[in-house]
C-alpha cells in the first residue's frame, strides 16, 4: 500500500502551522513504521511568485497522483492585485475541480475546554460533535445560466440557477451514510423541498439511497431553515448533516461559531472512489485563512493543521485508531491549558506554535 502525502504549505501562517504536521508524520515513521513519503509543492502567492501561477502543473500533477494532499492556507496583502486567473484563491480552486472533491467535510468539534468561548451556553456545546457534509461541486454556485442582464430600463436582473443532478445527490447522500455508520449511526439531510424543486429532488434522492443502502442508518430530514435554527436551540441532537453548496457553506460557518474556535477546526474534501482502487482523492485544510496579520510571528495556532491531519489518518489511510488518539492528544494539551494566544485563557500558558506542536507531539 502507497502513503505517499503531498503537502501544500501555501502562504501566511500555513507554512507555520504544517512544520508542526511534519514533527508529528516523522514521529510516526521513526516509531510505528507508518511509511509515510512525503512531497512538497507551491500554492497560492507562493506560486504566483516562483512561477506566476497559483499552482504549476508539476505539482498539480503530484496532488493528482498522491494519497492524500494536506494543504496550509493561502492568500495575503502582497498578491491582492495579482490578476484575477492567477490570485492565490485560484490555487485552490483548481485543486478542488480537477481533483474532483465533491463532498466537504467539516466536523464542529466543542473541545471541553473552550466550551466557555462558544457563542452558546458551554451546557449546550460541551463534548459537541457534528460532522457536516456539504456537496461542494454543484448546486447554485456553479449552476448556468449565471449572469447579470440589463433589462434595458434601467433595471438589472441578477441571475443564479441551482441544478441538481441524481448522481451528485446520490454521490454526496452515500458519503454521509458511510461517515454516519462510523460514527453515531444518524443523518439528518436539509433543504428547502417547501419552496425549492431541486430540494424536492434531493430528499427523494436521499430517501432513496437510504432505503436501498443504508436502511441501518438513522435518517431524518428537516428544512435547512429549520436546521439553521436547531442548531443553535439544540446542537447535539445532530451527528451527520448531509445539505447542499449553499446551505453547507452558511451552516457550517454557524456550526463554527458553536465551537467558539474558527481558528481550530479541521475540514476534508473528498473525491470519488477510484474505480480500481477504490481509493478516494482527498485534500484536508484548515478552516482558517493565511492570517497574514500573525504571519511568520512563530505565534500562530497549528491545531487545526493538526486535526486536519488526523482527518486524513481517518479518511484516506483508515488509521482510526491513530487518529483518534491524536485528537486526544488535543484535547489533552487544552485541558492542561496549553494555550497559543488566539484561544488564551484564564489561567492558562501561553505558548508558540512550535511549543503547542511539541506539546501535542507528546500526549500523542
Ligand atoms: P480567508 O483567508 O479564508 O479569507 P480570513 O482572512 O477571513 O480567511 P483568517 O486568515 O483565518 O481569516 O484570519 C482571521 C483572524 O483570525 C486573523 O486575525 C488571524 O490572525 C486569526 N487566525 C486565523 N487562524 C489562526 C490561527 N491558526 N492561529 C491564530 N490566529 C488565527
Ligand atoms: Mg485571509
């Protein structure tokens, strides 16, 4: 079997916060015989410098080719007014439409001990641990026509078409029944079937992969509005949320907000199964930016790096127990309090990035 990990360190913080990704992968190899090969490659302003574009088809090629590909954060001030084909967004982008990565995954994860910085009650998000999954391929972002026409009265009209194809709601429906199994065995998907023909298609596609598939499974379907609203009422009644381009994007940024640490959460974006190996294409990042502002500070926060790391344990080299123990290790260190300066608190001790790395490294 081939590990091979292809790492994207981009630009700001991201380059910061993967040097604490590359202590621990070395650790595994010098001491449980991982095997880990690993490779390195440009993205975003880093790219646009060395090669004026956001990310060369030499490495492109790689990222295709790899295992998994864990990549950093990229963007900044200094490529603000680079051309709009090649900002260091685009990188990203490129990545994302040619690897084919459709399902995005973004757990909202309420470590004990932040409980006290969410925006809700610390009773109502404690031990909180929700995995959304949002199609990231389809639906209204990308659907045509997409335009602004002049209407020639002096009124526009703006134009956005949502389109949902069976096969991107049964792609997307599968993935989160299968995540579902390994974790608490229930699904709840969201749309808006009331007012929306897409959202009509969707929970007949989803009821129907679940009756023929995955029958085991909990499922329960709610209006993404209601949804937004349970999940701040009651959070963790939710396992997997299952929901499309628009309302993943606006839910999952909430289901952040919950956590009360953005700047610590971890996200997947996954493929489809290659059809002789079965195995997924996957990139794991950070939910954070390139924080240019701390940027090459040594003060920045790798835990969500880190915890993107053990996703990919998890999802591309079915490491489970590896990955869970790294999420302890965690969990462990902010229990002590540990802390770097973004989720300081009373009490605790502040540390650098590579000190938290360290100190993670350790508990693992
Ligand atoms: P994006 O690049 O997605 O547009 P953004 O610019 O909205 O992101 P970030 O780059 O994530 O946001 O930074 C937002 C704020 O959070 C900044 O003040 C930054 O310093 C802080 N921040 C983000 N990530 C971290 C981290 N890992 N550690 C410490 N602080 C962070
Ligand atoms: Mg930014």
């Amino acid at each position: 079997m081939s590990n091979t990990i292809f790492l994207l360190p981009g630009d700001g913080i991201g380059p910061e916060a993967m040097g604490e990704v590359r202590k621990i992968i070395a650790h595994m190899n010098d001491t449980m015989g991982t095997g880990f090969i690993l490779d390195e490659g440009l993205v975003g302003g880093c790219a646009y410098d060395a090669h004026g574009v956001a990310i060369s088809e030499e490495d492109m090629a790689k990222a295709m080719a790899a295992d998994a590909v864990l990549f950093g954060a990229v963007g900044g001030p200094k490529w603000d007014s680079v051309p709009y084909e090649v900002r260091p967004e685009a990188g990203l982008l490129r990545l994302r439409k040619d690897m084919q990565l459709f399902a995005n995954l973004r757990p909202a994860i309420c470590y004990p001990a932040l409980a006290s910085a969410s925006s809700l009650k610390p009773e109502l998000v404690e031990g909180l641990d929700i995995l959304i999954v949002r199609e990231l391929t389809g639906g209204v972002y990308f659907g045509e026509p997409k335009e602004i026409i002049d209407l020639g009265n002096g009124q526009k009209r703006g134009i956005d078409t949502q389109i949902y194809d069976t096969y991107e709601i049964e792609r997307i429906a599968g993935v989160a029944f299968e995540l579902a199994r390994t974790r608490q065995n229930a699904v709840c998907s969201m749309e808006k079937r009331n007012v929306m023909k897409s959202g009509v298609l969707w929970n007949q596609v989803v009821t129907e992969v679940h009756k023929r598939t995955y029958s085991d499974v909990k499922l329960e379907h709610m209006l993404a509005d209601a949804g937004g609203m349970q999940l701040v009422r009651a959070p963790k009644q939710f396992d997997v949320i299952v929901t499309d381009n628009l309302f993943g994007d606006m839910l999952s940024d909430v289901a952040a907000m919950l956590t009360g640490s953005l700047g610590m959460l971890p996200s997947a974006s996954l493929g489809a199964p290659d059809a002789t190996t079965g195995k997924r294409k996957a990139l794991y990042e950070p939910v954070h930016g390139s924080a240019p502002d701390i940027a090459g500070k040594g003060i920045a926060n790798p835990i969500a790096m880190i915890a993107s790391f053990a996703m990919c344990l998890r999802y591309s080299f079915n490491m489970v127990a590896e990955a869970y123990r790294l999420e302890k290790a965690i969990a462990t260190v902010l229990d002590k309090g540990i802390r770097t300066g973004d989720i300081m608190g009373e009490g605790c001790r502040q540390v650098g990035t590579s000190e938290m790395g360290d100190a993670i490294l350790a508990e693992f």
